[in-house]
C-alpha cells in the first residue's frame, strides 16, 4: 500500500501502524499540496510503478480546501481517501476520547490534542502514545459523519490491520 500524506505527523502515524501490521508493507510518502494535488500525485505514482502497489491512498485534510475536487479525482483514478476534517489531530484526539463539538482551526485541534498528549507538535509523534488506544480511535471515528469534527483515517487503518 502507499498512502500519500500531507504532512509529516500523518506519516509518523502511518509508520507506527506499519510496525503493528508486519505482513502488511505500507509506504507513507509526503507530498505538499491540495488534497486534490495528492490525489492526482498519488495516480501518477500508480502508473510510474505498474504492479507495485495494491492499493493506493491519500491521507488529507479538509483545512480551507475544497474537498469535493479530491473526492471527485479520487473516484475517477481509484485512490482510496481517508480524509479528517478539520485536520488530521481530530483523527489523534479520537484515540483519548469522544470528539463531537466543531474545531475552529488546525491549531485549535492542536490545542485540544495537547490536553491529552502534552508534548504534541507537528511532526513529532510518538506513535507509542497512540498504539494500544487505536480501537477506540476507529470506534469513536465511525461514530462521527462528515462534517467537522471528523476523519476517515479509521478505513485506511482497518485495512492495514485486515492484511
């Protein structure tokens, strides 16, 4: 699997679960871009690599993107999306507990993660933390729909753990 990430915390996440699921290879790669700009890298990586990846996914955040050019890009080149909407902290306060309010903003996420992991920064994960608080995470995420709070990152992980 290769999952296209927009940032580095997503991939710090992505390689803890990767040493959960040894059977599974998954590849987290960051890209900076648009959702839609993952989207469309992610599809270019499939047909550069010809058979070297089963599927393909892009982690993204909702942030001030319009996220219905990802979503519809996604569906025509057949990327999976895990998106979390604000950000993709939403997807990490999910692990401690229920999220159902509306977050204002990523640093706002940040602010509410930090209650539970005092020492979070962007980019510094410790995956640790997270590890044995993952069911509850995907729990908690389906409980929740689209709208803010929210995140899709519990699909990609139930396949990780499904391989």
């Amino acid at each position: 699997m290769l999952a296209v990430c927009c940032g580095q915390t997503e991939q710090a996440y992505l390689d803890g679960m990767k040493r959960l699921s040894k059977p599974v290879t998954l590849k987290p790669v960051v890209k900076v871009g648009s959702p839609a700009q993952l989207v469309r890298y992610a599809a270019k990586r499939r047909q550069a690599d010809r058979g070297g990846f089963d599927e393909y996914w892009c982690v993204v955040d909702v942030d001030e993107f319009d996220i219905g050019e990802a979503v519809a890009a996604a569906g025509a080149e057949g990327i999976s999306l895990a998106v979390s909407n604000p950000c993709f902290e939403v997807w990490l306060i999910l692990h401690f507990a229920d999220c159902t309010a509306g977050i204002s903003s990523p640093k706002a996420a940040a602010e509410k993660l930090r209650k539970h992991m005092p020492g979070y920064a962007k980019g510094a994960l410790d995956f640790a933390v997270l590890a044995e608080r993952v069911d509850q995470a995907v729990e908690r995420a389906k409980a929740l729909g689209s709208d803010n709070p929210s995140s899709d990152v519990w699909r990609l992980v139930e396949v990780v753990r499904k391989h």
